[in-house]
C-alpha cells in the first residue's frame, strides 16, 4: 500500500508498529517483525562469554560484526552485535551487562538511541516520507517515492484538533481533585462543547467524538504537565480509567512512571515534564514544543523528515537533540557505533598554545552612541558553512593521517583530514543547501508559500547555530573542543580579513560582532555597500547578505557601567522605516506586555526620523507617550494581565532563604498545592514592592478582577525601560529625568 509514514514505536516484543497515512486520509496499522542492536566492544573476546550467558534470555541472538567503534578510527574491529528481543528494555539489558564487569571492561555502543529512530535509520525512512509497503511474512519491504532533501514535498491532509478542559476550580488554581465543567474540541470544522451529563458521562463523549473524528494531532496547553494527567485521575476518580482512551492503538491514558526533569543550559534553568503519548496519534502540547511552538507545523515536519525523529519525540526533543540524531544517522550509515558514553578527550596543548587557542569569536567593541548612515552586513550562516566546508569535526582536526594537509587552522596551524569528510560536515550539509534554498525560495513567493518557507529555513537556522554549540559539549556524543577552538579561529580570520578589506575601502568600523559588521562610510551609497559586500564574499570565500542603511543606530552601555558597550544591546531604524531591536526591554521574555507596547510606540515614533537630529525633536512627543502609559498605571486603566512579569525558578520552592519578589509569588502557590521545580515558569504582579511578606507579589492566577497593583513601583520601572531607548538622544531621559516629568505632570504625589 501507498501512502506517508506518520508514527510508530515499540510493540509487543519484537514488534516495530507503524502508521501509515493513506491517500484516501485513513491510517493504517501495520507490524515489522523487528527489534534493535546494541554493539559491545572488549579488549578480550573471552571476557564476554559468561556475561552473555547470563542476559542471553533477554537476546534475539549475538554476531561478530565489523564496525567503526570511535570516530576518529581509521579502521574497523571486531565488536559483538547483540539483538534484544524487547525494544523497550535495551538500555536495563546494557546497563546489566555492563556492571558485570570491572568498569570499562565492556564498551558499549547504540545503546540510547531510541527503538524507533533506530528503525528509520535501517530502514532509509523518514517520518511523513512519502512510499509504499509491502508485507512479506512478518516483515515489511519499504519502497521510498520521496528524498529528504527534496524543498517542495507534499504532506497529506492531516487532522488537528485543540483540546482544553473547563474546570470547576474549588480553589484559586485547578487541581486534580476538581470536577471537570466542560471539555471543548475546536478544529477547522467548528468547535464541539461537552458540558451535558456527570462527570464519567463528559469523558466517555470525550472518548467518542476524537474516536469518531479520528484527528491526527491532538494539540494541547500543558498537556504533558497538567491536562492529561488531570484527565487521568478524574477518570480514575470515576472508576473508568480502563475506558479513557485518546488514541488509535487503543492504549489507556495514563501518568508517566517517571516525573519531569530541571537542567541548566546556556545560563538558565529550565524545567522539562515527562510526556504524555498517544500512540498512532500525535500529542502536541504548545507549551513544550520548541518546534511547534516557534515555527508551527511546518518547522515541525522539516524538523522530523530532516532528523529521522518521529514527531512525537521531535516536538518535545531540544534542538541539540534533534542534532544528534541527524548526526547518529550518518554514523550509522558509515558503519559508526555510537558511545553511549562519550570518551573523547581534548588534545594536550601547553600554556602558550591555550594562550592562541583557547579564544571566542571575534568582536570589535561597538562605538557607544547614535550614529547615522550605518550599514549592516551579515555573513550568512557562518559557522555551519565553516564547518561544511573546511572539514571541521572531532575527528578531521589534528588528524594522524594527514599531517601534511593544505587545510590549515588559522593562527594555530592544526591539520584538517583531507582523506575522508567528518561526521560533522556530512551531517550539516543538508542543513547548510536546505536552508539556504529555502531562503531563496522564501524571498520569491508570498502568502502561505512564504509563511512555509520562512518556518523550514527557521528551524535549519537553529539546527546549524547548535552544532556549533555542540562540537564543545561534553557529553556530546561526536564532539570535541579542538573542533569548537577551530571553528571559532576560522571566524576570526574571517572577520579581521573582512575588517581590512572595509577599511582598505575607506569604510570605518562602528562594530563587529562574530559574524556581522556595522561599518560607516561618508557619502556612501547602497551600491558602495554592495561593492564592500561582494568584495568581501570574493577575498573570504563566504556569502554574505546586506541587511541594509540605517537612518540611525545606538549602541547601549551597560546598565551597570555607563563606560562599558554591551555588544548585544541596540537599536535601529533602516532606511525603509523598518526598526531591528536587540537586547531591550521588549525583546526579552520576562518583560511586560504593557511595558513592550510602550517601548515600542516610542520606537515607532523615532523611526519616523530621517537623521538623528530629527529624532532628536521628537523626544517630547515620546515623553508623551510614557507620561500617557504612567497616568493609565496610576488610574489603574491598565489590564493586570499586561503587567505579569515572567520569570523561570531558578532553584526549586524549598531553597528560596529571602523574600524576593519571585520567592513572594512562589510561596503563595506552594501554599495552594501547587507542584513547582526548577526551571518552571511563573507569572505574578507586583502588589507591594516595598513590604517584607508573600504579599510583595501575587501569582497571576490568583488576580481576581482588576486587583490593586503597586502602581508606584510599575510607573518607576515603566521609567527605566523608556530611559533606555530615549537618554541615547535626550542625556535628560534618564529614568529619573522621566520620573520628574512625571510628577509635574501630574502636580500631586503618587499614590
């Protein structure tokens, strides 16, 4: 039979259950005889024999197979292949064999790499892959009709439906123990109420209607963290929870054996809950979708097709995940085991090699102030282009066998392999001609055609940027921090050459920026910026784009030291009115929607000016507009909603020791039962900035109405964030320069 491949994972053992989404919009259930490898390697082929012995119930069977067990080998070894006969218990088996010897006794590879992408993998298949199935025994035959590097490949008509829950809450916040109200389904065909009946009666017609309308995605607000679990126990609270089911295959709903999960990443503490699945119906829970959330459907089927991740796990995965499974898909067509403990190590280097090496991008400090006539270019997608096309991977870098290699690092003089092409740029070559048609494709075409190219090319963006990140991760499976130090070398050669070129031009630099300048030329025209440009792309072998003339452009100091330019915080006005903002108030997530819509009004205001001096004049009517922001705070004419700040717990509820704004607002939803860890996001106002108890802030859940808010403290902070975008043109705009206009606008203290 014909038609995409839209889900499968582990069945019964030694079952693979896949999906099949028919021309005709049914899904079809098929089985694959078919169970996973795991690979072990030892220094002595005898010290496998009992330990073999011993987990042989759990195996399908065992072969000598000859593999690549380390990146950088150069040749293959023996290992021993050992089938499980359930997919689902690959990593127990492993984890038993291994402590059944001393510790490093038993390598072990393809351990955690889940069922199902290891089945896409062998099988040269791809979630949404257009091809046709043939059952032969117990086995399935796959005949692909589709290319994952096509651009213009066709989806099937897929159903979405949106579910929420109306809850009868007892309590300022929903628990588990209130009653269910209501239960609403909303898709393209209309939206469904269930509101009739008992509570037992609203889940079976809940159970009925997705069975009936037989939706593809089943879309969700916190559904992994909250709306299915609370499902869960009011079935269980009925007495029907063997009769709560929400998917094809029939399974129940039911809680996760484990709970979620707080880690730390890129200075932040995030907190990740376990997912509820539904099988052979795809859960999307819009709170902890990356994917979905940033670049909707679309940036969710490149995102699978280009990754091998069933989009179940490809919704809820972090783009370093989704990475790594690219990048195990080419290992394993290589013949590459994958560790399960990475064992790379940094080669040694002394003290005044570390000195060379051991160094970011390149940054020329910004030129404080507002300029004008500045122009802007960016090169495009730098980083994964260096590491596509000069070979950059934990492997290729200082390699053994080329130590002759014509392809050099920069400033260090490290080899490049030029034998074989890396694990790294093979994997990031279809992320690197993928994104950049798409762009082109984007750039011609309009209306949905562009809203759809626009979501692909954005999901490759953040692809290519974390493989970077990725080559210097530790426990990054193929990563290692040579290849991260030779990447960063290639950029800054890249950046000083195109600096040299500008200036041999006559072009002053106001700023650079690992892989953007802001240059400034008296008189220059866009054709001389075009010319800088293509000199540039000529001289460094690396495209650039030309993002265009600001009218003008501040760079920011730091709001800690007035003397000290922040490299990421500034704004602009391009010649078409056009703003581009960094850094700011509104373009950080923690802000409020009122203070951003303020912020923003005046920017707007400014880009009406053609020159500095003209934006200059028009600092009074951006006054105006905050003295109009600040007296709607005072009268309270403000919505509450717009005044939640948003912050994620930087430890969990019980390691909070002061009362700060934030430990005010957690401790008053501890007190109503509610479950926070690590990294959870919570919203609050401000209700009593200056007060020493929980009543310093009140969680936005439990605003009822239009509650008193510190309209003193909010009119203060409205300040500061204005000042930063007004004191560049007006030294008299600072936060307490705007609190006096205040006052005298007003003429009475504020309340």
């Amino acid at each position: 039979m014909k038609g995409w491949l839209f889900d499968l994972y582990p069945g019964k053992p030694g079952e693979m259950v896949v999906w099949l989404k028919l021309d005709d919009g049914r899904a079809e259930r098929l089985v694959d005889h078919w169970s996973p490898s795991f690979f072990i390697g030892t220094d002595h082929a005898s010290d496998l024999t009992m330990p073999l012995q011993t987990i042989g119930k759990e195996l399908a069977w065992t072969r000598v197979v000859h593999r690549l067990e380390r990146v950088t080998d150069s040749a293959k070894t023996e290992v021993v292949e050992a089938k499980v006969r359930d997919a689902k218990r690959i990593q127990q088996v492993a984890g038993r064999l291994e402590r059944l010897g001393p510790y490093g006794t038993f390598r072990l590879y393809n351990v955690d790499i889940s069922p199902s992408q290891s089945y896409l993998y062998e099988h040269e298949v791809f979630p949404l892959a257009r091809c046709e199935v043939t059952q032969v025994g117990e086995r399935l035959q796959w005949d692909l009709h589709d290319d994952v590097m096509d651009y213009e490949y066709a989806v099937p008509p897929l159903r979405k439906v949106q579910l929420d829950v109306i809850i009868d809450k007892e309590g300022k916040v929903p628990r588990p123990t209130d009653r269910v109200k209501g239960i609403t389904l909303e898709s393209d065909a209309g939206k469904i109420t269930i509101d009739r009946g008992n509570e037992a009666d609203m889940l079976f017609e809940l159970v009925r209607i997705v069975r009936d309308a037989d939706p593809d995605f089943i879309i969700t607000s916190d559904g992994d963290s909250f709306l299915f679990p609370y499902l869960v126990k009011r079935a269980e609270t009925n007495g029907i929870a063997d009769r709560l089911t929400l998917d094809r295959d029939g399974a129940l709903l039911h809680l996760p054996s484990k709970g979620g999960t707080s880690y730390f990443s890129y200075g932040r503490t995030h907190y990740k809950p376990s997912s509820m699945k539904l099988y052979g119906r795809i859960h999307i829970d819009s709170n902890t979708s990356f994917s979905y959330s940033e670049n909707g459907f679309e940036g969710l089927f490149e995102l699978s097709r280009i990754c091998r991740m069933p989009m179940h796990t490809s919704s809820r995965a972090s783009i370093g995940k989704a990475l790594s499974s690219l990048q195990f898909y080419h290992a394993s067509k290589g013949g590459l085991l994958v560790p399960w403990k990475p064992t790379l190590v940094e080669s040694f280097k002394d003290r005044n090699e570390l000195m060379v090496a051991d160094r970011g991008g390149f940054i020329f400090e910004p030129k404080m102030g507002v300029h004008e006539g500045v122009g802007e270019l960016d090169f495009s997608a730098l980083y994964p282009n260096i590491m596509y096309r000069k070979n950059i991977s934990a492997e290729t870098v200082r390699c053994p066998c080329c130590p002759d290699s014509k392809n050099r690092v920069p400033e260090l003089g490290w080899n490049v392999c030029e034998k074989k092409k890396g694990i790294v740029p093979r994997a990031i070559e279809i992320i690197v001609k993928k994104r950049l048609r798409y762009k082109e494709l984007k750039n011609n075409s309009k209306g949905e055609d562009h809203d759809r190219y626009n979501a692909r090319q954005a999901v490759l963006k953040w692809l290519g940027v974390t493989t970077f990140g990725y080559l210097g991760f530790n426990n990054a499976k193929f990563g290692r921090i040579d290849a991260h130090i030779a990447v960063c070398a290639w950029d800054r050669k890249v950046l000083v050459d195109s600096v040299r070129i500008a200036e041999r031009m006559g072009f002053e630099i106001v700023h650079g920026i690992v892989d953007s300048l802001w240059v400034r030329k008296e008189g220059a025209q866009k054709e001389d910026y075009l010319e800088l440009k293509s000199n540039i792309e000529s001289e460094t072998g690396f495209a650039m784009s030309f993002e265009g003339i600001y009218k003008w452009v501040t760079f920011l100091p730091s709001k800690v030291d007035p003397d000290m330019p922040v490299l990421n915080r500034y704004f602009g006005a391009y010649a078409d009115g056009e703003l581009k903002v960094r850094g700011i108030e509104a373009r950080r997530h923690d802000t409020p929607l009122a203070f951003t819509k303020c912020q923003m009004e005046i920017l707007r205001i400014l880009a009406k000016a053609d020159s500095v001096d003209g934006a200059k004049r028009r600092v009074p009517e951006c006054v105006g507009v905050f003295l109009r922001y600040a007296t709607s705070l005072e009268h309270r004419g403000i919505p509450t909603a717009e005044l939640a700040f948003r912050t994620n717990l930087s430890k969990g509820p019980g390691e909070y020791t002061t009362m700060t704004i934030q430990h005010a607002a957690v401790k008053q939803l501890v007190r109503e039962g509610v479950e926070l860890h690590a990294g959870e996001g919570i919203r609050y106002v401000i209700t009593d900035y200056e007060g020493r108890d929980s009543r310093r802030a009140t969680p936005l859940d439990f605003v009822d109405g239009e509650a008193p808010y510190d309209s003193k403290r909010y009119v203060k902070l409205l300040a500061e964030a204005c000042s930063s975008v007004l004191e560049p043109f007006d030294k008299r705009c600072t936060a307490e320069g705007l609190m006096a206009a205040y006052r005298r606008h007003t003429a009475v203290p504020l309340a």
